[in-house]
C-alpha cells in the first residue's frame, strides 16, 4: 500500500463493531468506574479490593502467584502495594524460607475493611448480573476465562 492509501470508512465501521479487543477495553473500563464508584466509601479502587481479595488466603503468599492471579508483572504489583501499605491493610515480609522472597500480607486492618466492603460488592456484582443478557454471566466468565 502505498502511504496516501484511503481506507473506507466501512472498515472502520467494521473495525468498530467486531473488534473483541475494543469491545473488552470498553466493557473493562465501564465495569471499573462502576465499581470504584461502588468502593469509593471505603477508600478503594475496584483493583485494590482484588488485591486485597487475593491476599486473604490462610498463609500469607508470596508475589509471583499473586501477580499471576491480577494479570500484572510484579514491579506494577509492588507499585499498587505502596499505598495499601500506607494505610496498614498489607505488609510486605521476608519469607523465611527464602530471604530472597517476599510475603504478602493482609493486615487485620485489612481484613476488616474487606468485611465491610464486601457486602456492597457483592450487592454491586448482583446487580451487574441481573442486568446481563442471555446467556449471563456464566457464559461470560467462561469466555473471558478462555482468553485469559
């Protein structure tokens, strides 16, 4: 193709309304708005309630497998850590098995805001399925989990 090459506006168009990485780009985005409005009271963004979600596990786990689980590398993981750690709802440990590796955990403080949290995402997350077409959020999740 040449540089001055023109491409119709039906391609966008199809573009547009095929694109699977479009629509889960703006499906993620009106989901996260939803729910940091749903969290703000608590002071908590929708990813900082995953992250702490994950960490509450009967031991403390280490970074790799929780960064895994969050779909993120572990420098932006150690990013989104730094102001949960401020506010006392992780900490950051050495593991005793390994000086190298680092543990993180949910601080009683924590916990806690997770138990109050907790009924408003769920009541947030009923509602968002129930507004869902067929074939639901079953199918969905099904879906999203098959591409990631």
């Amino acid at each position: 193709m040449s540089k001055n090459a023109i491409l119709p506006f039906e391609t966008t168009l199809r573009v547009r309304d095929s694109c699977l990485c479009l629509h889960a780009q703006r499906a993620a985005r009106a989901l996260a708005r939803r729910f940091d409005e749903a969290l703000r009271p608590f002071g908590l963004t929708n990813g900082q309630f995953s992250l702490l979600m994950s960490l509450n596990r009967p031991e403390p786990p280490p970074m790799g497998p929780v960064a895994s689980l969050l779909a993120m590398d572990q420098t932006t993981l150690t990013a989104a850590l730094k102001p949960l750690a401020r506010r006392g709802l992780v900490q950051v440990e050495v593991s005793p098995r390994d000086r190298r590796a680092r543990l993180l955990v949910l601080t009683a403080e924590g916990r806690a805001l997770l138990a109050r949290a907790l009924p408003v995402w769920e009541a947030e997350h009923g509602a968002l399925e129930a507004e869902l077409p067929p074939p639901g959020a079953d199918a969905l999740r099904t879906g999203l989990r098959a591409l990631g």
